[in-house]
C-alpha cells in the first residue's frame, strides 16, 4: 500500500440505458468526463477546496458533494474519515446532460481518494461507494453510469439492489457518437414522464431487445445489435424533451448508423456504429440536425472506452 | 437431393420461458419426443396414415393436424403439395405438459419431410413452417419451443415476429432435471392468467436477469446463472396451476438446483443443475414432492440437448 502526495484522476462519460437495456446497460465513451485531484493534508478530514466548470452550482461541504459523499462513504467504510485530505474538482462535462455527470464525479472522488491512501480496494470493491455518492445527487439508485464509469467497457447490470454485474468485452470496431445539444433535462423529470406499468407485450419485445443486443456484443454480430437497439418503453416518452429527435434519428441511421437512442435521461443522444469512419460520418450527421434549429450542440466521436477511470498524473508507478 | 423412400425422426421436448425467459428463450432436452415417421406413396398429396400414442385426439387430416400443417407450409412453399407422402405420428410425450409437445410435432413432421425431399431447405429455413405448424394447435406465435426444438441448445428469440434467434452453447455442466406431474394446463388457460400490463419495476428486474441468465450462460458462470433464474411476471400467477408448486421448489434449492421454475405454460416444471449428479439428486426430491400427495409425475433428467430433432432411422447416408 504505497502512498503518494497527489493524485489526479480522470472519469469518463458513460452512455446508460443503451435503448432497450432501462437502467440494465451503460458503457463508457473517452471524453468528455470529469477530472478529480486529491491531496493529503494536515487538517484533518475531507475538505473540498476548489470546485471548477460548475458554474457556481456545486456545494463546496463534502457531506452534500457527490464526489465528496462518494469519497466520505469510503473513508468511513474504511475507518478513516479523519484523515486530512483536499478535493479539487474539476467538471469538464455539462449537468443533466444525460452522460453520467454526476456518475463521473463521484466515481472520480471516491477512485482518487482510494489510490491516495494506497488502494485499499479494488475498481468493483469502489462500486457501492460512488452510487452511494451518485445517489446522493439524484436520488435513484442504479449502477448504469457508475458501473461503466469505474470498470470501462459495456456493464450489464442483473440487479441493480444487489450491484450484481457483468463486464461484456466491446466488439473490436464497436464505436459510438455522441451528440449533447445544450438544453438541459433532469433525470427526475424524465423518470416521471415514465409510467409505472407497461403492456406485458411491449416488456417481452424489450426483454428479446436487450438479449438480442447482449449476444449481439458477446458474438459481435453487427447484424443483431443493429436489430436490438430499440426502445418500446423510454424513448417514445422521452423524445418529445429533445428537440428534433427524429430528424436526427433519421439522420443518423442513414448515414449508417447501427442504431440511435437517447443517452441516459437524455438530451444527448447517441449512435452506435461499425468503424470509425462511420461514426464520424454519423456524428456530424446528427450534430448537423441541431444546427439547423440553431441548438448548440458538442459532438463526441469514440471507440467503446474499455478501462474506465484512471489516473493522469500524479502517480509514482 | 438424393431421396429416401422413408425417413423416421425424433424430435426432443423443451423446455420453454425458463424463468426469466418469457417467450424469448428455450432450451431443448433429450427425452422425452415425439417421433414422425414419412415415405413416398402412389397417392397423391400428403396423407396421415396413423397416430399412436395420442388417445385419439389428434386427427388424421393432414391439413388440422400440427404435423400436417407444417409439413404441406412447407410442400406448398416448394410447389411440391400433389407429390404423394404418408406420414405416420408417434406422440411419445403428453398434450399441455408444458414441454413443447405441439412444437415437437411440428418440427418433427417438417423436418422428416424435408428430409425425405432430398433437404432442400436447411434447418434454421425449416424454423417459420414449424411455426406455422404449432400456431395451428396453440394459437400463438412464439418460437421458444420450436427454435430449440428444431436446432437443439439454448435458443434466444430476439423478436418472434421477425423470426429473429441467436443460438447459445449452452455450458459443458449444464443439465437439467424436469418433472411432469400428471395434470393438464392448457397454454390458452395460462395465458390467461397472465396480466395484459406489468410494472415497469417489474419489467426491469425481469430484464436484468435474462441479461444475466445469457450472460452467466456465454461466460460459464454458474453463481451469475443462478442468481438470473428468477421470473417475477409468469410465476407468481401460474404457480397455483400447479398441486405443491412452491414446496417442489424449495425441495429443488435446498437439494442444490442453480434454479428452478415452470416449464412453458407448466404444469411441468424444471430446475437447471451443475452436473449429472445433482441433477438426478434435485429431479428425484421434486419428484417425491409429488409423489407426496399421489400425483403421478414423470422425470426427466437431462444435459441440454445440444443437436434438437434429428433421424433415428431410415436414413441413407
């Protein structure tokens, strides 16, 4: 258990719910995502002492910071909140966006503080901390961002109570493009746009769609993820939020796109492709659909990210 | 397309839905089946000549009858439906048993005609006549008997409508044990008793565990599977179609099964094991449950039957 003085970590931003896989599937894109630097100090206990690209927005009291309960909830578990340590956070991605912010700060917490002390726990042992942390800003209680966020690759989540999951290898030439147009949705809103019960025949098509997807993943079959990726449920709801959403829905999946659906609670939204190439193509493609209704847009283009979190700098390995 | 004068097939029963699976999954075992039994004749057209096994209540006329059907979808497919064949059925397992009795006779009579024809068609081809077959007799349209049925293994039904399935290898250890007590569930009835909606809770539960029942299936993980075996929308509400449903169940836990449910629409029932031994251990302490309160009940104890229907005799090659 080597300690260093500072460590500084990067969480990236995870695409949940992948269309027909509602808060049982996520996966990690390469950027953006939020940055987390920590360092011991002689106060005693968890201090967060800068927070940056929140606007303003962020409690700077680690009990009520998702990063900072994230981190607490650990140092608790592992007796050791009065340890002096400093938080700096650094938000690189927007709020309620629907790309895991609030998942990425609070893995980035708790994964910073966790190398800092000298890795007590390993990346799936962190896992009920930073939910614990994501919880605590949105209320809801699901690893499809989290799950993602700290392992890398694409997470199937069996039951969310039980934080019981599966790590899926990406097929090779599995890309996504992401687009984020600059409206802002909270999850809350669209969780109650949702209805609580829904025909026992919409269930079972997205049930053949999220296995249809899972063995499409596992025996990289383009042909049936391209096939699966639908949603019965969220996204006839969810769309009416996004503005455009089936032109660029349509736009995409002309330009080639395996399929398209909304990132998380949206408003981004997301394609998954064959190949870089068409990726871009798609991206640019979709981001063009908001510029006609002159919606800032930001466009992220990147392979299936297969680690996760992970330290930038400040580690003496 | 070399031709036989007679061809004689056995296809197996199934065992259809397994627990989380609703529609969507299936998995054929090696006994017992149904076994059909076609040859060339002077007479034109596709005749029924005998029916053992039945009691009497399958009819003779081809074009009622569940094997009949299926093999003239597939003679009129080929513009082949003067050509004269006899066909004889053997039913070797019980109507409404909830192992796919209606879907073996399908397959077996399409299968064996194809057969006899030379094979023009491939099996996976066969799959929509089948359909079309066991839809005479039940009325619905699910290929979670019939797939398996016909292909063998664990079959995965993304989408009944398209027709669309992926086949999984099922694990080395894999086996099963399933018992038929001897009562009759119509399929209908137990439609019925299923709900026209579900909670949307519900629905996601249900998905994170046929996730990972697949996954626990493709990564041989037997702990991930036997967490997965759990239906929280068939279940509950078709259990009381079935004399000790629940104290056949816990027999089966506490004897080891990885899990245990209902069979299609029941009354059997099945429970998946690691290895022969358990399988036989769990498959006769369900048994004595029945046995219990006089229910005459059959057992089957099987590996997941990896081939699904094939020629016994007859063949040429």
């Amino acid at each position: 258990m080597s300690q260093q003085q500072e460590v500084r970590v990067f969480a990236p931003a995870t695409v949940a719910n992948v269309a027909c896989g509602y808060d049982v599937l996520g996966f990690a894109i390469d950027a953006p995502g939020d940055e987390v630097v920590v360092r011991f100090s002689e106060k005693p206990g968890l201090r967060i002492t800068k927070v940056t690209g929140d606007d303003g927005r962020l409690p700077l009291a680690a009990e009520k910071n998702t990063a900072g309960v994230a981190a607490l909830d650990l140092l608790k578990h592992l007796g050791m909140q009065d340890r002096g340590i400093e938080m700096e956070i650094h938000k690189k991605m927007p709020f309620g966006s629907g790309l895991g912010s609030s998942a990425a700060s609070a893995v980035a917490g708790v994964y910073a503080v966790n190398k800092l002390i000298g890795e007590p726990l390993t990346k799936k042992q962190l896992l009920p901390f930073a939910m614990t942390g994501e919880a605590s800003a949105d209320g809801a209680w699901h690893a499809d961002n989290v799950g993602p966020c700290l392992l890398g690759g694409i997470v199937f989540i069996r039951s969310n109570q039980e934080l019981d999951i599966a790590q899926l290898e990406p097929p090779k030439n599995l890309w996504a493009a992401v687009v984020h147009p600059d409206i802002e949705i909270l999850t809350k809103v669209a969780r109650e746009i949702l209805p609580e019960s829904i025909l026992l025949e919409n269930a079972t098509q997205q049930t053949g769609n999220l296995g249809g997807l899972i063995c499409g993943i596992i025996q990289e079959d383009y042909g049936m993820i391209s096939r699966s990726i639908h949603d019965v449920i969220a996204e006839p709801r969810r769309q009416k939020l996004i503005p455009e959403f089936y032109n660029a829905k349509r736009a995409a999946m002309s330009a080639g796109a395996l399929g398209f659906s909304i990132s998380g609670a949206g408003p981004s939204v997301f394609a998954l492709c064959e190949g870089e190439e068409s990726a871009r193509k798609v991206g640019a493609k979709i981001s063009e659909v908001f510029d006609k209704i002159q919606l800032n847009n930001q466009l992220y283009v990147s392979p299936i990210n297969k680690h996760g979190v992970h330290v930038i700098e400040g580690e003496n390995k």
